[in-house]
C-alpha cells in the first residue's frame, strides 16, 4: 500500500508515456522544423509534414487490416520510406519488424514464417531477393509493397508500388481503436541465430522511450541537433544511435545516408551541419583517411560515435586530432541496445577497453562454467586479467525475451541479467575489455555472423566432407570470414567453393568467406568439438604467409 493516491498516475504513465506521444509533442513543437533530409533525391520534410507522410501509411495500413499486435515487416535501406514505417505501424497499433536487407532470400523467407507480417514493405534495390523470399515461404502476408524505387524499377507481379499504396489516403492522424500501453510491443528487431531459426527481439514502447532518453544524455542531443547514422538504420545501433528513434524523439534533424561512402560523408557534415555522426571504428579510419586529405569544414561537428568494436588507441589519437575532439565508443547488444560507454573524457587513456556502464545499467564479468551460467555475483577478480563472461543488467531498455523462441531466452537471460557471451576482463574502475566470443561470433562491416551456420552449408556440398569457419582481420571490416575445409574428392577447389557459397539461397553475400584453405584435417576435442580458437590463431598466421586464397 502506498502513502498516496497512485491512480491516476499509474493510468496516465501506463497509457500515455508512448514514443509515438514524444513524436507528437515535436510535430506540435518543431512544425515547421526540419525532420529529415534525403540527400540522395534532394528531398526533406518538416515534422509537419513527415506526420503527414506516417498518417498516410497508417491509413493503408488500416485498410489492410492491420491492427494491434499485427506485424508490418520492413526490409529497406536508410531511405525515407525506413522513417515512415517506423512510425506509421504505432498509429495503429501495429508492430514494426525491422529485417536485414542484406539476408539471402532463404534466410527472409524463415524470417517472414516467424513473424507472420500482415504487410511488408521492401526497397526496390533488393526486388528480387524479397520477391523470392516471399514466394518461398508458407505464410502470405496480405500487401507485399516495393518502395524506394529510384531507377523505376518494375514491380513484380502480385506487389504493389508505396506510391500506389498510400495514394489517396488522407493526411490526418487515423482514428484510434485500441488502448495503448507502455509494455506494449512497437519494434520487433532481428538478431542472428546459431541455427537456421531467427531470433526476434520484441521491443516495448518504454524500452523505446528510455532508449531514446539514453542517447540524448550520452551524446548528449537537443532539438538543434543535425544526427547522421553511417550503418544500416534496422539495426539497433542505427535506428536508436542517433537514428530513429532519439532523432525524432528529441526533435532534432535526422540525415540519410543509403550507402556509406566516407568522402560523401564528410561533405553531408559540411553541406547540413551535421553536429554527430554514428558509425563503426573501421568507417572513422576511412574518414580520417578522406580528411587529411582533403579537408572538409567539421566545425559544426560536436561528436563522434562508434560503436561495434572496441577503439584502438592509436587510432582514437589520430580520429581526436583530424576528425573532432569529441568521441564516444559505445558496447552492448540488440537485445539491450549499449550498456557501457567510453565518453570523451576517458580518451585516449583508456581506448581499447568498452569502458563503464551507461547511467541506467549495469555491467558485471562473470566466471564460466562449462556446465552452468555463474550466478550474477560470482564475479571474476577486477584485476584487467582474469577473463569471463560479460552480463549486463538494463531493466529500462530490454524486454528479457524473443518473439516465440523460449530455448534461446533460457540460454541469455537469468535473474533480470543479459549472458552476452562475450568474454573479457574488467578492472578496480569497473571498465571492461572484451577478448572475444564464448561462441566464436564473427562480426563483419557491423553483422553478427555464427561459424555454425556457414560450417552447415559448406558441409551440404557433396565433395567436403567437414569444415571450421573462423575469421582473420581485415582493416575495412573489421572481420573477413575464412572457411578450412577438408576435402571429400581431392578435385575440389577454392573456386568451386566460392561459387558454391555465393549460390546457395541460405547464405547472405555478407557471410560468405572471403578466404579458403583446404586442408587435410580439422582440431577436434576429446569428445569431437570443433576447436574454434586454434584456427582463428591458425588463419593469422596463414593470411600472412599467403597461405588462404580466394577465386
């Protein structure tokens, strides 16, 4: 029992503290502010007008049937479309499923069968993978919608073009039939899995507010604020890192960019007074490459973010000197969003490390076990030694679930904590260094990449007969897959390899290997575990002595 009346108060928050109520305060505010710019197609919108825009798609929506918990799944680039649908679903009730454009069709198609989308609504540039994947897989979604169509591009038979799609529909907010609420699910992200079945992230509409909340205080942003995000807008770190999801909250102005090119960047940041930038620290050498250069006025730039991947400290010398005194590395999860942060402050004194934990979280490394997760307080040594397993505790920013896959939940969450299975070590000032993965994660240009999967496919060709796929480094991104392969016939080469992987409907052109080596045997624990750490160790060494080779 509480010493007040909490009625009303639990009533207002509960119903009205909604992401999409903070978009409605700005078009209120900001009207005739610039929301977004489309650099590509010279276009941009007030927020005025971008509500205008979202109504529009929601009233199609509607006369699709779309309504509470119904899923609109978006399989599009950094276009205007992206901000559309990302609000647009909310006004109905509707779930927003944002999907990697990059999948193969193979994999969309499973994706589609999990998430069961009313609507989907793809970009013209990956045409005819969706329309494969969409002929592929079992559940029929009632519109299949083709947009960003800037060759004017046929659409395929059955599909319907976005322009056609909201043409006619009328501008203002659609009439509400259904009650929101805070733990409602608004955004349901995309993670790899180890295994062909997808992992949907539902994400809740306070876990939307306090995301955004989030990044406003670390960057931190106002409403004057220009943000352009470099990496893809569906992930985690693109639609709520200077994206989506705080752009539009805060009322700042959010920059497209649909292909990252680092001399195009620097002249978006002069041309629009961009004050922040977001990306990875592979995408902030290529910056400063283009930079030195040829210099470009960054004066208004206030800050850099990265994220994916700790930062070198040389490299984050040489960023501080030629690019801006403000940069901040950020770690953590599509689950979480970032849950630990380097801010400007700690460079480069401590570069290298993912730093402490964001204001609202809590980061903790763990023992490991082979048999069972370490309670939360069986802490590792602070000592920047001793290596075990990241967890992190983030209450306001994960729903502690996936969309109908409770093994996978069992596995990562325990007692209100996140087990990443990222391994690393921290020291006395709580700042975490990551050493890799429990699970051999590969992470290339940004994407989370399993070993075991593309060991799967490898191995589904008649003449291997087994395979470990590892990684080496790789300056541009970050990563580049290697396959080891033993051969079945003696006859097989790199270049059947290749084309077997590039041809395969299961695999992502982002995870095919871009290096081979076949070989006469593969390590193996006593009990047939592949040894995954021996060749990553193995693949250095053979990329130095010309050892891997590619078709």
């Amino acid at each position: 029992m509480r010493t007040y009346n909490d009625k009303m108060f639990i009533e207002t928050f509960e119903r009205e503290y909604t992401w999409l109520n903070g978009f409605m305060r700005n078009v209120a505010r900001y009207g005739s502010r610039t929301a977004l710019i489309d650099p590509l197609t010279e276009r941009s919108w007030t927020y005025g007008e971008l509500n205008s825009e979202v109504n529009r798609l929601a009233h199609a929506l509607k006369a699709d049937g779309v309504g509470k918990n119904d899923v609109v799944m978006s399989v599009l680039v950094n276009c205007p479309e992206f901000c559309f649908s990302y609000i647009g679903p909310r006004k109905v009730g509707a779930i927003v499923n944002l999907a990697n454009f990059k999948l193969s069709s193979g994999e969309l198609s499973l994706l589609i069968e999990h998430n069961e989308p009313k609507v989907i609504i793809y970009a013209a540039e990956v045409r005819d993978m969706v329309a494969e994947a969409v002929e592929m897989s079992k559940h029929k979604a009632v519109s299949v919608v083709m947009a960003d169509n800037l060759e004017n591009d046929q659409v395929p038979e059955g599909h319907i073009a976005y322009d056609d799609y909201v043409a006619g529909k009328v501008e203002t907010d659609p009439e509400r039939d259904f009650e929101p609420h805070i733990y409602d699910e608004v955004v349901r992200m995309c993670t790899s899995g180890t295994s062909s079945l997808p992992k949907s992230v539902p994400i809740n509409d306070i876990n939307e507010v306090l995301s955004a909340h989030d990044a406003i205080m670390h960057y931190p942003l106002n409403c004057h604020d220009v943000c352009m995000n470099m990496t893809p807008l569906f992930h985690r770190g693109g639609s709520h890192s200077g994206g989506t999801c705080p752009t539009f909250y805060v009322g700042a102005t959010l920059v497209l960019m649909r292909t990252f090119s680092p001399r195009t960047t620097l002249q978006y940041v002069e041309k629009y007074g961009i004050t922040y930038l977001t990306g990875s620290p592979a995408t902030l050498g290529l910056l400063a490459h283009v930079q030195e250069k040829t210099p470009f006025d960054l004066s208004r730039l206030r800050g850099l973010v990265t994220m994916g991947a700790p930062l070198e400290k040389a490299a984050c010398k040489r960023f501080l000197e030629v690019l801006t005194p403000n940069i901040l590395n950020g770690y953590g999860t599509t689950e979480t969003f970032w849950n630990s942060f380097l801010r400007p402050y700690d460079l480069p004194a401590f570069a290298g490390t993912v730093g402490g934990s964001c204001i609202d979280d809590e980061v903790r490394v763990v023992k490991i076990y082979d048999d069972h997760k370490a309670e939360p307080d069986e802490t590792v040594p602070m000592d920047n030694e001793t290596v075990g397993e990241i967890i992190i505790r983030c209450p306001a920013k994960t729903t502690y679930s996936y969309y109908n896959n409770p093994e996978e939940e069992e596995k990562k969450f325990y007692k209100g904590w996140m087990y990443t299975a990222d391994v690393g070590c921290w020291d006395e000032n709580l700042y975490v260094t990551i050493n890799g993965r429990k699970d051999d994660m590969i992470v290339c240009s940004a994407e989370n990449i399993y070993p075991t999967q593309i060991e799967e496919i490898l191995n589904e060709f008649d003449k291997v007969e087994d395979s470990i796929v590892t990684s080496v480094s790789d300056k541009a991104r970050g990563q580049a897959v290697v396959a080891y392969v033993v051969a079945r016939d003696k006859s097989l080469t790199v270049a059947e390899l290749s084309d077997f992987c590039t041809d395969h409907p299961m695999l992502s052109a982002y995870k095919k290997p871009r290096w081979f080596r076949i070989v006469d045997s593969l390590p193996h624990t006593a009990t047939g575990k592949k040894i995954h750490y021996i060749m990553k160790e193995q693949a250095e060494e053979d990329l130095k002595q010309g050892l891997l080779k590619r078709k």
